[in-house]
C-alpha cells in the first residue's frame, strides 16, 4: 500500500485519513517505522506502525467502479436485516467495522428505508449517522465526484430510487 505523506487512505474506525507524516519510534528496543494519519472529519491524529496499517484494515479509497457498485447497493441491498433491534444492530455494527464501503452501504440502504417506512430506534439513528459520514466522506475523496455536496447528492439520489421517489 502506498503511503506516502498527502495521500487519503480509508481507517474502518475513522474514514477517511490523510497520512500526515512517517517517522521512527523505537518499541522495545527495535526501531519502527510509524505512520501519521489525520482523520478528515475531526482533528484527530493516529500513529499506527506501518507493519500493522493493513492487519488494522487501513485501506485505499474506492475506485470509480468500486463507486458505482457502492451506489447500486444503495438502490437494491439483498442484504437481510430481519429479527429484533438488538441483532440487527449488531450486524449492523459489524458490517461497518469490516472498512468495506459495500457492507456500509447495506446498512445505509436498510436503516434509510426503515426509518422512510416504519421509523427507528434512536440507537439506529445515531448508526445511520455514522455510516453516512463514512460513506459520504470516502466518496467526496473519489476523483469521479469531487466533494462532500456532491457525494451527499449521489447518496440522495440513490436511496430515493431505492423508495421508488
């Protein structure tokens, strides 16, 4: 993975980061590379040794196909959430924590369209929340889009044809 300083990675935690620095710390008495990353979203800093960025599930940003598949889940999501509150948060806390923008998508998709439909648990808004910012985040870094009013547009325009609006 490239990680050189100014690039935009993706944190399953965070979003979207810019690697902001590398450097060296000695850990237990072997020195180690570390590198700086800078959420987008907040100002906060993450040093993560440059031996764990992809055991941690740091990743590069979607490309423009990857974008489209992302925004097609959006419309359709087979993905079944059925069974009570508490088991569907928690699949839907575990889809997000995979770093994969497609099992972000899913949860969108389905917490979207239950709170159009039958409504959801403040808990259940608070995650849709965050899952928006990740997702609206990582595709207002894609080339093909460009910024945050245009990714929340695309978003927008998805999950409204998913309701058939």
């Amino acid at each position: 993975m490239n990680l050189e300083v100014g690039r935009t990675l993706v944190h399953p935690r965070h979003g979207a980061v810019s690697v902001t620095e590398r450097f060296f710390r000695e850990v237990k008495g072997v020195p180690t590379e570390f590198v700086t990353l800078t959420t987008l979203t907040n100002p906060m800093t993450i040093s993560v040794p440059v031996d764990n960025v992809e055991m941690i599930g740091i990743r590069e940003l979607l490309g423009a196909e990857q974008v489209d598949e992302v925004l097609a889940v959006l419309v359709h999501s087979d993905e079944d959430f059925s069974g009570n509150w508490s088991r569907r948060f928690k699949r839907y806390e575990e889809l997000l924590a995979s770093s994969d923008l497609r099992h972000t998508a899913h949860v969108v998709h389905n917490l979207w369209t239950r709170q159009e439909t039958t409504g959801i648990s403040p808990g259940e808004k608070r995650l849709l929340q965050k899952a928006m910012s990740f997702l609206t985040e990582e595709l207002a870094q894609n080339e093909g889009i460009g910024d945050r009013e245009a990714a929340e547009q695309r978003i927008g325009a998805a999950l409204n044809t998913a309701l058939g609006r």
